[in-house]
C-alpha cells in the first residue's frame, strides 16, 4: 500500500494535481506542508557524518514551520517536485532546521547568521559544515534551485544525476526554439532528443511540412552547433527561427535553408508524439517533457542511457511494468 501511494503522489505531482497538504514523508509519515515530502534528517552533527562517509554534500533546507504562504507554497510546489525530492534524498545528506525554533535550531541559525522566521533559504555544505558554493536569498522556483544544486554536485566532485537536469522547465530567458522541417517527425523527435543541450521536442506542422519543435539551451548548444548536429544526423532539409539575429546567423553558415517561424505553427496529434516509446513501459508513466524527450530519443539505442534519466524510483515502476 506505501509503495502505491508514494506512486500515486509522484503522478499527481508530475501532473499538477498534487494536493496542498497531503504529503508524503519518506517513512511513511505524514511531512509539514512547508517541506515536502523529502525523508529529512535533522541531526547535524549525524548530516556532517554521513556526509564524511558519504562524500555526498548536505542539502541545508532553513524552513519556517508553521510558516506563511509564500513558506507552504514553496513546500508543496518546490520542494515537493519529484525529481527534486528524488536528487535530494539519493545525491545529498537531507537536514532540515527550523528558523523559529528554539534549542538546537536557534543555535544552528546563530552559527550560520541566518534570521529567524525568514523565508526559506537552502545552503549547500561540506563534510565540515562549510558553504560548497555561496548563499543566496530569494531561490523559490524549481528553476532558480536546481541549477544551485547542480553547481554544489559539480563543486563537491560529485556525478549529477540526469533527472535533476529535468527537473527544469524547457521555458524562460535562457532557452530558444527552432523549427526544424524533414520528411518524418517521429525521426526527427528522435534524433534531436539525444543532443546534450536540447530540453524538449515536439512533432508538429509548419508551412505545409512535418517539422520538429526544439527547444533547446543555447549556453549548451549554440545555435550553430545545432544546425551543424542536424545536418550531421541528416535530420532536417529546413530550419525556422523566431529571431531575425538567428535567422541572420543562420544563412551565414549556409548549412540549411532558414524561414521564419510565426504563430501559424501547431502541434501534432498525441499518436504521433514520442513514437518511439509508444509500446513501452515509458509510455505508462508519468514523466516531465524532459525526461520524454530523453528517454523517447535514448531507448531504442542505449536503454542504459533512457533509464538515467528516471529517478531510482521511477526506475523500479518501469521494471515493474516491463512485465506485465
């Protein structure tokens, strides 16, 4: 019963339809609504001696409990994503401290010269209890903390799990999105999916053609990198561009032909997304567009590859339903 209600939770969450206040901790217990449902530890000294045997970082979550809205937003929003629940208990040492307790919180806030009753501040440490990367206020999206979490894996020497990397939305300042048209959609979700850099893929029709929608980083992936990728992985006869620099960088390399992109695009029926997983366990579960893409572009040829970039958790339900 434990194992299908934490499945249960875990596909609301990834759906949206998670509930405010109905978390789940990671032994079964029932979690303030201002932490998520993280299996949290909340002995220091025994976080810095895990974290010295372990070689894993501590995840030093200050949280006001009972706290204010914008406390229990991040709880049952941030710290209630799965992936992020799923890096910190596998990739971290959890520790919890309360900032409006007394005791030994009160004496942790001192040490560290964080306020009390403040919003929730995350500080990534060391197996002595010093900062791997610098403080910073005002981290409250998914967006925001999971780039930290990365930096203080990479600052610790520490492999980053794949599907922390998804935990990110394919949205905002920092992405970019081409067009790309060839003669088959589901071929070109499959190839681009595999590039380091692209976050999503889309089968859709633009201009009369079948086309793949890429959203990808471009501090990863530059642009040009990318049409060089396409060609290389014969992936594309065409590329559209929302940017008029882009498309200028574009038909400066002359690898494609380049057009501009415009709302007319649309998007193509669910049958013919993710082909590649249609018959598969992945298709059954509840994953980000990310871990989608990933998974859909890697299966049929490296099904290692897929599965990092499933949580350990995720991993075990797609064991289970392969076979059924």
């Amino acid at each position: 019963m434990k194992k299908y209600t934490r499945t249960l939770w875990i596909t609301l969450t990834l759906f949206g339809l998670a509930i405010p206040g109905v978390t789940l901790a990671g032994k079964g217990e029932r979690n303030p609504v201002e932490v998520g449902p993280v299996d949290w530890g909340r002995d220091y000294d025994r976080a810095l001696a895990d974290s010295r045997r372990s070689g894993k970082p501590v995840f030093a979550f200050f949280q006001e409990v009972p706290g204010c809205a914008g406390c229990k937003q991040f709880g049952s929003e941030v710290m209630s994503h799965p992936l992020i629940v799923a890096a910190v208990e596998n990739a971290f040492v959890p520790l919890l401290i309360y900032n409006n307790r007394p005791g030994r919180d009160a004496e942790l806030l001192k040490s560290y010269n964080e306020p009390s009753w403040n919003y929730q501040v995350v500080r990534f440490l060391d197996a002595e209890g010093a900062d791997l990367i610098p403080r910073k206020d005002r981290v409250w999206t998914v967006d925001a903390l999971v780039p930290r979490m990365i930096a203080s894996l990479e600052a610790a020497g520490r492999e980053v799990p794949a599907y922390l990397r998804a935990a990110r939305s394919d949205r905002g300042k920092d992405v970019a999105t081409a067009i790309f048209s060839q003669h088959c959609f589901w071929t070109g979700e499959f190839k681009f999916g595999r590039l380091p850099g692209v976050l999503t893929t889309e089968a859709g029709w633009f201009d009369g053609r079948e086309v793949t929608r890429v959203r990808y980083r471009p501090e990863i992936l530059p642009l040009g990198e990318l049409l060089q990728a396409a060609v290389k992985l014969e992936a594309a006869d065409g590329v559209y561009l929302e940017d008029a620099s882009d498309r200028g960088e574009a038909g400066e390399l002359g690898l494609l032909p380049v057009g501009a992109l415009d709302d007319s695009y649309r998007t193509a029926r669910d049958s013919d997304q993710k082909k590649q997983i249609e018959r598969r366990a992945f298709s059954r579960m509840a994953l980000t567009p990310i871990q989608r893409t990933k998974v859909n572009a890697f299966a049929p040829v490296d099904i290692g590859q897929a599965l990092s970039w499933l949580t350990p958790e995720q991993q075990r339900e797609y064991r289970e339903l392969s076979r059924r």
